[in-house]
C-alpha cells in the first residue's frame, strides 16, 4: 500500500460520523428508530454521497440502501445499518456504513484497481420490527406475509403503515444477484471490552453467534393478596423468580465458554399490587456459537419446567419463539482483514467471535463474509455514552480500506 491515494481520508471519515450522528441527536449519542425521520433523513445522507465513490444509488422497498458499480471486474460488498437502538449509540451500524463509503470512494474510481466495492446499508438490523429484516430480503428470506405480520415494537402500528409513512410503499425491494459479489465485508464496534483492556487495534471475528429466544410462560392461580395465607397460594410471579435463579444455579454446569443468557423482559398477570399473580410471562435468550451447546441448555430448561409443573403449584410452558444460526467467517477474509492489520496496525490484532448479532451472518449465507471490530470505549454499546477514539475509528478505516483493497486485488488473481 505505496501509493498514498489509496488510504482513507481520516479527516473525512470522522466528519462522515460526525454528520450522521448530528441528525436523531440524542445526549451524546442517537435515537433513530426504523423508518423514523432521523431513520429516514440519514438514508437520504446517505444515498446522496454514493455517486462520490462512482455509485448509482437506491432505497428500496424496505429501506435497504444499494449503490451499485457499473465498472467491471469483482465487485466487493461493504455496509452495516443506519437505524439504532432506541437512546443510543452513534457508532453501532454507521462506522461500517461509513468505512465502506469510504472504501468505495478510494477504490472505485483509482486507474489501479480493477473492480469496485458497492455499498450497503440494511435496514432494521436493530430489530425494531422483526430480525435482520432488510439484509434477509436481500438474500431472498423476507415474504410479503412476512412484511404483512410485521409490527413496530415502539409503536401500535403496522410495518406496512411505517413504509407508507416512510414513502417507501409500492417499491421493488431489492433482491440479490447471486454469483455477483466475491463476499461481503463489514466493520463494526466491537460492544466488548476485549480489545480495548488487551491494547488491541482490531479484532477479526471468526464467527458470529447464533441467537435462540424462548417465551417462558407461568400459570398459576389469581386471588387476593391479603386474604390467601401464603402456604396455599400459586404465585406465577414467585414462580418465575425462582425460575430465573435456578437458570443461573444450573446453566453454568453445561454451557461453553462464551454461552451467554438474559431475562430481558417479564411481565405479570394482572400486575397489581393487591393481587397475587395467576399468570406471568418472560423472554429468555441464549446465545453460543455452538448448536450443541444451545441443544443441551434448552434440553435443561425444559426438564427444569417440567420438573416444576410436576409439583401442581404452578404450571411452566417453554416456548421456543426464534432460532438463529451461528456464522463461521470465510477464512479468506479474515486472512486479508489481518494482513491489512500487519500493514496498517502493526499487527495489533486478535482472532475473535462475535457475541452480537450482525447483518453479516446473513450475508454468509449467500456469500463469501467477513467482518472486523475496532475498540468500544469500556465496553459500552446499546447505551448513549457508547464511543470509540478518533485514532481507533480513523486506523479501523484505514485497515478496513487496505483489506478491501486486498480482497479486490486476490480475487483479480484468483485462478478460474
């Protein structure tokens, strides 16, 4: 990498983020919904810088934005998401978006590569009404019913009302052309605190974790709360607390060592402070790179369910309401992804799986995929104080560029 025109403009990268993260402002970092107007508005930003890097843009029907090369030679895709968290972050999805920009600007329109990187930016990865929704219409794993059934978490409306609201109803949504691409690359934060606490510049993720979600549902027996004596009662509410305890007393005798859990939401039945609880409810998820794993912890969860509805206090249903597969990452990418971390960051680098979902995973099954993380400052994403230097974002997209580069430049060589 001689040639000085073929490095990211670190000044232009940082005011790329920076841009992006002044619209949907919110403390210190963002709120920028699905198909909200900063959503929307940030799209628009987007669209509008593609044709700097000698791409053709759209946004499609579902609110994935496709620049496209008319150039010859491979073509390389790159992108992440725009939308975020609720009150969150500025750099979960936009610093993949941007790197790729950037790529794209600096390969595309240089005399000496052959080949050019197109950009993508999918929609919905945050999950605001459905998983991965615009990076799964793409690899063709969205239906229309699917579409019909979606519903905004924030919200009591349709996904079919935000699209009309959205201005995006009545158009094509974008499918892709397979045998097109030669992979896909995407950078991300890392949302961990490995890299930052290790001195490390760039982690090259080796797989990315499957996801399993399960509705845990308690039936117990509604009645007054001051009258019923407590020896007699069936407490749904106390059920699912004890519930909760046991997971975390038996789980860690039969998991690996990444597997990771969380209640993130339970709900009580009726829910009032003078009622004992007939019903209750909460979403469970475990994630692990490994399917055996997961196989042998939900065989756990349901045995602890049964062994719980057996005593005829209260009845425990375990239901399993999302499977996602774990992704492996092509070895060729991550390969290159070190190589331009040798070139660019001194080798400070580190082989590492991803604990978050990321709209890669799905990519992979299509294609090619790879995806690199720069440093998050103490570890925290999903969270407005969420951050990362400027000298780790501007390397990060310096290695990001040369490792594009690299990928372009083996696959021109490529025999066959």
């Amino acid at each position: 990498m001689s040639d000085p025109a073929l490095r990211a403009d670190a000044a232009r990268v940082l005011a790329d983020l920076n841009a992006l993260r002044a619209i949907g402002t919110y403390k210190s970092g963002v709120h920028k919904p699905t198909f909200s107007a900063a959503h929307m508005q940030s799209l628009e930003w987007l669209a509008a810088r593609l044709p700097e890097a000698h791409l053709s843009a759209t946004i499609d029907g579902i609110g994935n934005v496709l620049g496209t090369s008319a150039k010859g030679g491979p073509k390389l895709l790159a992108g992440s998401h725009l939308e975020s968290q609720n009150h969150a972050g500025w750099l979960d999805g936009p610093l993949g978006v941007v790197y790729a920009l950037e790529a794209a600007r600096v390969l595309n329109g240089h005399p000496g590569i052959d080949g050019a990187v197109e950009v993508a930016s999918w929609c919905d990865e945050e999950g605001h009404f459905g998983s991965f929704l615009g990076s799964r219409s793409f690899v063709g794993a969205v239906t229309e019913a699917d579409i019909d059934a979606a519903r905004d978490r924030n919200a009591d409306r349709s996904m079919r009302q935000a699209l009309q609201s959205a201005g995006l109803a009545g158009r094509p949504r974008i499918t892709a052309e397979r045998g097109r691409y030669i992979g896909y690359l995407e950078a991300h934060i890392e949302q961990g605190e490995r890299l930052e606490t290790s001195g490390l510049r760039i982690g090259i993720v080796t797989s990315i974790v499957g996801i399993w979600q399960y509705r845990i549902r308690f039936t117990g027996e509604q009645n007054h709360a001051g009258t019923t004596r407590m020896e007699i009662r069936k407490d749904a509410g106390l059920a699912l607390a004890k519930f909760c305890v046991a997971i975390d007393e038996n789980f860690p005798k039969l998991c690996g060592p990444r597997t990771v859990w969380t209640t993130g939401s339970i709900a009580l039945d009726p829910g009032a402070p003078s009622i004992i609880p007939g019903g209750a409810e909460m979403l469970f998820q475990i994630r692990d790179d490994n399917p055996a794993v997961i196989d042998r912890l939900e065989e756990k969860l349901r045995g602890m369910a049964a062994d719980v509805t057996a005593q005829g206090q209260v009845g425990i249903a375990v239901e399993r309401i999302r499977t996602g597969a774990p992704a492996l990452m092509n070895d060729a990418f991550q390969d290159a992804i070190e190589a331009a971390a040798r070139t660019v960051a001194g080798s400070k680098s580190v082989r590492m799986p991803s604990g978050a979902g990321h709209d890669a995973q799905v990519l992979s099954t299509i294609m090619p995929a790879g995806m690199m993380f720069v440093p998050s400052i103490g570890g925290i994403s999903h969270h407005w104080t969420e951050n990362t230097a400027d000298a780790d974002i501007v390397t990060g997209a310096e290695v990001f560029v040369e490792t594009c580069r690299l990928l372009l430049q083996r696959a021109k060589v490529r025999p066959g």
